[in-house]
C-alpha cells in the first residue's frame, strides 16, 4: 500500500534536487564542471538546481565576527577610559587640598633664599 506524500508547508523552502549541489553558504551550485551563481545578480531569484525561482530571503552569511570584534575592543577602551576619569575625579576630590598644599610647599621652596 502506497502512502501519500507528506504535505508541505506553503511558503516553506524547497528542499533541492537530489542531483544539485550547493556551497555551504548557499550562494553557488555545483553544474558538475564549474561552481555557478545560485543566486542572481539583483538577489531576486535563486536557483533551486532545475530553474529560476524567486528568492524568498537571501541565507545568512556566517561572517567571521570582525564587525563583533571591533564593536567590543572600542566598548572595552571606552569603559576602561570612563572609569579612569572616574578614579582621577575621585582623587582629585578627596585629595585635592593636600595635593594643592604639597605645590604650594615645593614653590615656596624655590623662591626662598638659602641661609647663610
């Protein structure tokens, strides 16, 4: 006894013929000569291994998170020059009187003459 095909889902993807081969980002497809475009140049159609079909979304790209990488190292020396500016306005607000009276000292001793 025969069993019906499974239905599909509409709007699902199409899974390829069994003949096509793809590139694992999905961009090109194997002719068996040379690697070809599965995607068209304004990205509207996608080649499916026997024709033309309009491209629902464009599969996602698997970068190498450079753009991530960047984002973070930046985040990271912003953060870490904040909390300096944090840690030299506290100083500065607890230590301020005693700084300012340490100058004062060594300029007074600058200006004074020495004793005979």
């Amino acid at each position: 006894m025969e069993q019906p095909p499974s239905p599909q889902t509409p709007g699902a993807p199409q899974p390829p013929p069994a003949g096509s081969r793809f590139s694992p980002d999905g961009f090109w497809w194997w002719d068996g000569a040379t690697w070809r475009p599965a995607y068209s140049q304004d990205r509207l159609w996608r080649w499916n291994g026997q024709s033309w079909v309009p491209a629902a979304a464009t599969p996602a790209r698997s970068g190498s998170g450079v753009g991530l990488a960047i984002g973070l190292t930046v985040g990271a020396f912003a953060l870490v020059l904040i909390l300096v500016v944090v840690v030299v306005l506290v100083i500065l607000g607890t230590m301020g009187g005693q700084i300012a009276n340490v100058f004062s000292n060594v300029a007074a001793a600058l200006n004074s003459t020495p004793s005979p």
